[in-house]
C-alpha cells in the first residue's frame, strides 16, 4: 500500500531542529538515530529509507553518486548548503504538498 503522502527519513547530518519542524506540522518523519543507523553505510541507510518507503533527506553527495549508478530509491532530496532550519521546513513542507510518494520514486530534488 503506497501512502498518500511523502514520509522523510533525515540522514544522519540533518539538524534535529528540522526534524522536530515537520513532524509538527504532522509529517512521518524518521532519523538515522532514531533508525539506530549512525555511521551506517550510505547504501544501508538507503536501503532503509526503500524498505520503509520513505524519502531521504540528505547534505551527503554520495547519495547523488548512488542514484547515477542507479540504485533504486523511493526519493533522494539533497542540499549542498547550510540553510536556515526555517527556510529547510518550508522547503522540505512544499515538496511534502506538492508531490506524491509516487512522483518522488527514483527522482532527485536539489534545495
């Protein structure tokens, strides 16, 4: 059963405080700790983020070289720079409105 909306799982580098931003506009959010996946390979924390059917949110480039190898996916989101944790939320919150779990599977959104 695919879910009506986007559920994120935030790498390892992500600021708890973005996190903490979506889930309180009710967003399925999941981090790497919370997945017990710290310093986990970043294939492994992928291959969590398609088994839980789940985006990932990532400042990790080796995710970007995994989707050109073509390693499957449910969503790669990348940012290569430190944003503002508001404007991260708001960004993160617009695709989340804007895109179905479908229209995410093997695409990369750069922020």
């Amino acid at each position: 059963m695919v879910s009506d909306s986007i559920k994120f799982y935030m790498d390892e580098h992500i600021p708890k405080a973005v996190t903490e931003g979506l889930r309180r506009r009710g967003v399925d959010v999941l981090s790497a700790q919370e997945a017990g996946m710290s310093g986990a390979n970043d294939y492994d924390l992928l291959s969590l983020a398609n088994k839980e059917g789940r985006v990932i949110f990532t400042k990790d480039a080796d995710f970007l070289r995994l989707h050109k190898a073509g390693v499957s996916h449910r969503g790669i989101i990348y940012s290569s720079k430190q944003s503002p944790v508001g404007y991260t939320v708001r960004v993160l919150m617009m695709i989340y409105d804007l895109i179905t779990p479908e229209e995410m599977v093997e695409r990369v959104e750069f922020i």
